[in-house]
C-alpha cells in the first residue's frame, strides 16, 4: 500500500447535539477523510468502541453526555488517536487539565477544519510509527536470537507480533511517506 498525500485514509468522528452543524462539518470534509457523523456522546463512545477512529472532532456543550465527559470516558477506555474539541464553549484555565490535543472554536471554515485533520493525522502517523518501531525492534531482534519455536510459542511474543502487525497497518495507512517504513527495515538486527 502506498502513502498517500492527503487525508484521504484518515477516519474522522464528528460529534456534535447539533445536526446541522456536524452535517456541515462532514461535508466540509467529504471527499477529504473518511468520516463519519453521531450526535451525541454515547453514539460516540460507541462507534469508537466498535471501529478504528483517527481523529475525533468532538462538540464540548451537549446535553446529556458532555464532551468534556466524553473526552473524560475515552481517556478512561484507552483511546488511541487525537481528539479536537469543536466547540463554541470560549476556553477558560480548566483546558489546562483537560486531555484534548486541539481546540478549534465554532464558527469553523472549511480550510481550518480540513488543516486540524491534516495536522492531527500526520502527528498520529508519526506517533503510531514511533511505537511500531520500538515494538518491531523487539519482535525483529527476539526472533533473529530465539528459535522458532520458543517465540511463537510464547504468549508475550505472539501478542507483540500481533500488535506490530496491527500498528504497521495503521501507520501505513495514515503515512504520507512510506518510504520511513522501508528504511527501518533495512537495518541489521542479526548476529554480527
């Protein structure tokens, strides 16, 4: 698969109470990312619990389930991608503690909200790409070390290796240069 130069493979979340507002977000980003539109706190807990999401764009003031409740909840779940708060709430000193990556106020243009997935993606890329290199490296080096055997036999070892594969999938799909990814494995990690 090869890199790509948009965000084009990145999968967006709007959440948004407001129908009319995140159809409006989505469409702004139609044809740009992959995305899709729930309305409210607990449909976006739920498609984050059931599918792979990015980037979340996620509105602060909704009844019921807040975003900041949200946010709180994702948090708790191990959620593993960005999170940008889209809201027409005016940030105060709280933002401090709270564990978003962005925070774009409402009204949002087109271009600002296409630059925040571009730029989110391509920090998750790199952030994905990290840990699957540190995770790769060990599963590369115990496999040249160990026989095959004692490794694929290992419960520890097959899960790392499944995880590896997991990230180098995700990293391939949000990278826009792939080309990382064939240098890394070009180092020697075998017996000298």
């Amino acid at each position: 698969m090869a890199g790509n130069d948009s965000a084009t493979d990145v999968r967006t979340l709007i959440v948004d109470d407001e129908q009319e507002v995140a159809d409006a977000y989505a469409l702004r980003l139609r044809g740009y990312c992959d995305v899709e539109t729930v309305y409210s706190g607990e449909a976006a807990l739920s498609t984050v619990a059931d599918t792979t999401v990015d980037i979340v764009l996620l509105d602060r003031h909704m009844p019921g389930m807040s975003g900041d409740d949200v946010l709180s909840e994702l948090v708790d779940r191990g959620y593993y991608g960005r999170v940008v708060m889209v809201t027409a709430v005016d940030p105060g000193i709280e933002v401090l503690d709270m564990p978003f990556d962005d925070y774009l106020c409402k009204p949002v243009d087109r271009e600002d909200v296409r630059s925040v997935v571009d730029q989110q993606q391509r920090i998750l890329a790199y952030e994905t790409l990290g840990t699957y290199f540190s995770v790769e490296a060990k599963r590369a080096v115990l496999e040249t070390e160990l026989n095959s055997e004692t490794h694929h036999e290992h419960e520890r070892f097959v899960a790392m290796a499944e995880r590896a594969e997991r990230l180098e999938t995700r990293a391939r799909r949000l990278l826009t240069d792939e080309n990382i990814l064939h240098r890394f494995d070009e180092i020697n990690r075998g017996e000298v």
